[in-house]
C-alpha cells in the first residue's frame, strides 16, 4: 500500500490555523530547493516561476502568523467574532 502524506485537519479554528501554518513551512522548504535545482540546471524561466511562488507562501505564512498572534493577544471567541464578517 502506498505511504501518502499525514493529512492535516484542525478540529478548532487555532488547530486548523496550526495545520496550515505547518503546510505552508513544508511548502516553502520545497519551492526552495525546487529553486536550487532550477539554478543548478541554469532553468531561470522555471526559477521565475517559483520565485513567485514562494513570494506568495511567505506571504501566506506571514498571515497565518498574524493570525495565531491575534488569538494569542484577543483571545478564541474575540478572534472568532471580529472575523465573523468576512
């Protein structure tokens, strides 16, 4: 039988936060050494590529960030409150 990867699934709002936060370390690590090989073999088309990729993981993983700090310093149920908008 084939070893696929562990899902990661949050049963709360901080725990599904925390799962994607992990997500996004993994995929950054990836981009980067996909951006390693790209300049090894002189691909600067695909290294573009993933430059931009990567610019957009960081970003996402600043968010999350920003988000489990706003739990942090407002507590669950104010997180969840001014967050119900949107």
């Amino acid at each position: 039988m084939q070893d696929l990867n562990k899902l990661l699934i949050g049963e709360s709002v901080k725990e599904v936060l925390k799962c994607d936060l992990q997500l996004e370390q993994e995929a950054i690590h990836l981009v980067r050494e996909a951006i390693s090989c790209c300049e090894l073999e002189a691909d600067y088309i695909s290294r573009e590529l993933l430059a931009d990729i990567l610019e957009g993981e960081e970003e996402h993983l600043d968010w999350l960030g920003t988000q489990l700090g706003l739990i942090e310093s407002m507590g669950l149920e104010n997180f969840i409150q001014f967050h119900r908008h949107e």
